[in-house]
C-alpha cells in the first residue's frame, strides 16, 4: 500500500496569520489532513477559521497573539505545547504590507513597523518553534516570504526589505538545525487574492501593471498556496531545506 506523505493525522501544526487569506486556506487544509491545528493572530477572524475547522470535525485551538512581541510568540508556543505535547510543523504566515510610497518619501514609522511584524516576528517564532521542536525530535518550518524577497517592486522598500531578511533568516536557520531534525524552507507568492492586497486589486491601473509581468495573467487564489506548504512540511520533502519556493505564476522566470 502506498504511504500517504500528506497525512497529518497526530500533527501539531502551529500557524500564524490563519485569520483569513493564506493562512486560512493553509489551516483548513492541514485541517483536513488530519491534523491539530494552533493559530496565533491578532485578528479575532482566526476564531472563524477554528470554528471552520472544528465543524469539519478537527481539533484547533486559537490564541491571540502579536508575533512582534517575544512574550506574545513564547505564550504562543507553550499554549501549543501544553495543549497537543509538541509541535510537529509551524507556518509563520502573519504579515502586514505598507503604505505605498517612493523610498525617500516612505515615513520611518511605517518602515519600522513592516520590520517588527514581517521580519522580527519572523524571527520570534522560527526561535522559540525551533526550541520546542528540539525536545521532541525535530520538525519542519515554513516561513512566507515573498517575490518581494527575490526582486523589489517600486513604492515597497520597507516589504521588500523585510521579505529579503526573511530568506536570509530561513536559509540561516535551516543550516543550523540541518542536523538535528528540523528542516526551515520558505515560499514566496506572487499577487494572491486576499483581504490584503484587495486595495491593490481594486485599482485597475495597478492591477494591470501587475498582471503585465504576470505570464498566467491573473492572481492567485489563497488555496493554490496551502498545497506548497503542506508538501514543504511533509516528508515527501524530506530533503527540502534551506529553499525559496516561488509560487508565482512565472512572474520571476523572464
């Protein structure tokens, strides 16, 4: 009988940003594959996404957390631990976008917040998963990062910087813990249709300049993300490590 390397029935999954968009998708499809799911997010929407996933008969807990702040993440972990007794894959999905503006015209208030949430936070929780993992055997971490982590788009220095810290954070990672079981990978979207970038979609000028490097010509949908992860943190790949999977419909191949 063939082994399904997608059945998470048993696994802890913890996730961040799971309220709506990616990381909701992302939840519900560990959901389905058996397995328990936490979610740390500051909006109270992730309630939704456990209530979604408990009418589906899973097991999922929330706890509302802010990923910039090192006491929020480390409740955040010991509320997985002490609730499941590990966790097994972690996707730090949580991530704000800034206002758009030229680089010497971005506010330094703005810059400072797209670094403590997309970057520090990225770092917070690869920590404290990392020590839990450790006691347990090990595990598996994806990090979303971003085109944005590859290439720069105008009018998004603070993102682009952030996301680029985050594939130097991921690659870092994963070369220390490379032989102690945990494996660190990160994905990196292009547009995805979420409540996030709906201001970007709304504008038809944007949109169209977006698309114009766009070889499939469309955005994604959150779900088409899910299916990255949830093989990232199987052991299907098993020696993925240290890798930025783009999922961006070729907008990075030309």
């Amino acid at each position: 009988m063939t082994r399904n390397l997608l059945d998470y029935s048993g696994k802890t999954v913890l996730i961040t940003g799971a309220a709506s968009g990616i990381g909701r998708a992302t939840a519900l499809a560990f959901a389905e594959q058996g397995a328990r799911i936490v979610i740390g997010d500051v909006g109270e929407g992730a309630r939704d996404t456990v209530e979604q996933i408990r009418a589906k008969g899973g097991e999922a807990i929330f706890q509302h957390a802010d990923v910039a702040d090192s006491a929020s993440v480390q409740s955040l972990v010991n509320a997985a631990v002490a609730t499941y007794g590990r966790i097994d894959a972690a996707f730090n999905n949580a991530g704000i976008l800034p206002p758009t503006a030229d680089f010497a015209d971005m506010k330094e208030e703005d810059f400072d917040r797209i670094i403590s949430v997309d970057l520090k936070g990225v770092f917070l929780c690869v920590k404290y998963e990392i020590q839990a993992m450790l006691k347990t055997g090990g595990g598996a971490i994806v990090n979303t990062a971003s085109v944005a982590g590859v290439i720069a788009d105008p009018g998004m220095a603070p993102y682009a910087a952030a996301k680029h810290g985050v594939v130097g954070l991921t690659k870092a990672a994963a070369l220390d813990y490379a032989k102690r079981g945990i494996r660190v990978n990160a994905i990196a979207p292009g547009l995805i249709r979420t409540p996030m970038t709906e201001r970007w979609l709304a504008d038809p000028q944007f949109t169209q300049a977006l698309m114009a490097n766009s070889p499939m010509g469309r955005a994604a949908e959150p779900e088409e993300m899910a299916g990255v992860v949830l093989f990232l943190c199987s052991p299907a790949a098993s020696f993925v490590n240290g890798a930025v999977w783009l999922a961006d419909g070729g907008m990075t191949a030309h």
